[in-house]
C-alpha cells in the first residue's frame, strides 16, 4: 500500500524516481513503522497515509529547489522528514539531519547505512548546533518544528548568502507568513514563493525564502527568548 500511494502521487507532483530509490522509500517508511512499535517516531502509521503524508509531503522540497550537488540542513527532523526522503530520491544531494532527542537520532544512524542511505545525524539543539556551522548550507528546511516566525530564526542563520530558508507548511502557511515581515527583514531573507500541493484533499505549501543578506550575528537567540518574544 505504501508503494501503490506513492506511484501513484509522484507523478501528480510532476516526479519521477528509479525504481531503486522507490523500493528505498517504501523500506525506510516500512522501517520506521515497525520501530514505532517500541518508539513514538510518529502518529501515522496506515500505509497509504504514510507514503502521502511523510514520503509525498517530503518530496515536494523537490519541486522548489534543485538539491543536486548542493547541501541541506533539515532542523528538528523528527523521524527523519523532509531529510530523509530527499537523501534517498536525490543522492546527489549532501543532507544533514538535526535534532535534539538522542533516541531518534540514535535509531537513524542505525537504520540509514543498513538501507544504504547516506546523510549526517547530528544530536543537538538548532539554536546551539550552529555556532560551528553558521552559513554553511545552501538550504535549510524543516517540517512541523514550530510556528514561522520562530522557524525562520532557527533556520535562517545556517543558511549562506544566495541560499534559501525551505519551511514546510499545511493550510495555515499564508497565514503564518503575514505574521513574518520582521523576522524576514530581521534575518536577511526575501520572500521568493509559495508553492502549494493538494495532497489527500489538505494543502501542503512549500515557503522560499532567499537568503539576501548574513543574518545578524545576535540570532539565532535562545530558544526560550525566540518562543516568549518571536521577532
């Protein structure tokens, strides 16, 4: 069921994989369902919903940015999406995976080189992992980490000069962005577009920021700053 909602949501998307990166999709999404079982890596687990919601949703980064040869930071991971999925269907691509809860990350530089999947897993906060890798990456992008005008602080300051912030929204992601002039300005970017994606009948939005200026060397702030007063 995994492989049949994917085949048949790529194309709406207007992508095409090999059939060796598919069959890698549906083990890694297979992978991560059984260990869930023993781990709280996510809430979906129905087999269609999974290859829609986790794979299809992660691959629409690909449809706003060409990753081939350059490299991605994915902040707050989670169980590995975005990163994951664009590290399997672009291998061309150099993606990091960041996050702060050592368990998760711990079963992903497990399972990553047992499917032959290549990414970097890094255990660390956003706000404190970027003192050594402050512009550094053509793109940033997360999913369901935090509203956007804290997401743009955590993620922003990764990003170099020309690069671009990649934030994964749901419906909510216009509203979200009214809310951001400041933080834009604040932190260097330019609005660029958003392109949305009617997955399973819910809009799905992919917001580009283009990273114009360096961000100010006071942000990211501590977390507990960023979330009591949002730029």
């Amino acid at each position: 069921m995994v492989r049949k909602a994917l085949d048949e949501g790529l194309p709406l998307l207007g992508l095409d994989l090999p059939e060796e990166r598919r069959q890698t999709l549906c083990a890694f999404a297979e992978a991560m369902v059984k260990q869930n079982e023993v781990m709280n890596l996510t809430a979906i687990t129905e087999p269609s919903q999974v290859a829609k919601l986790h794979l299809l949703d992660s691959l629409t980064v690909l449809c706003t940015a060409e990753l081939t040869g350059k490299t991605l930071i994915d902040v707050g991971c989670g169980a590995g999406f975005p990163g994951v999925p664009l590290a399997i269907a672009c291998p061309g691509a150099k993606i990091t995976l960041l996050d702060s809860l050592g368990k998760r990350m711990k079963w992903l530089e497990e399972i990553l080189p047992r499917l032959g999947i290549e990414a970097e897993c890094v255990t660390a906060r956003a706000e404190e992992a970027v003192a050594s890798r402050r512009e550094t990456y053509d793109f940033a992008t997360s999913r369901a980490v935090a509203r956007l005008n804290i997401l743009l602080e955590l993620t922003a300051p990764y990003v170099k000069v020309g690069g671009a912030v990649l934030a994964m929204k749901g419906a909510a992601a216009r509203e979200e962005l009214s809310e951001c002039a400041g933080a834009i300005k604040k932190l260097g970017l330019k609005l660029e577009q958003v392109k949305e994606f009617p997955i399973d009948s819910t809009s799905h939005a992919v917001i580009v920021l283009r990273k114009i200026s360096s961000t100010p060397s006071q942000y990211p702030r501590r977390y507990s700053k960023i979330k009591q007063s949002p730029l």
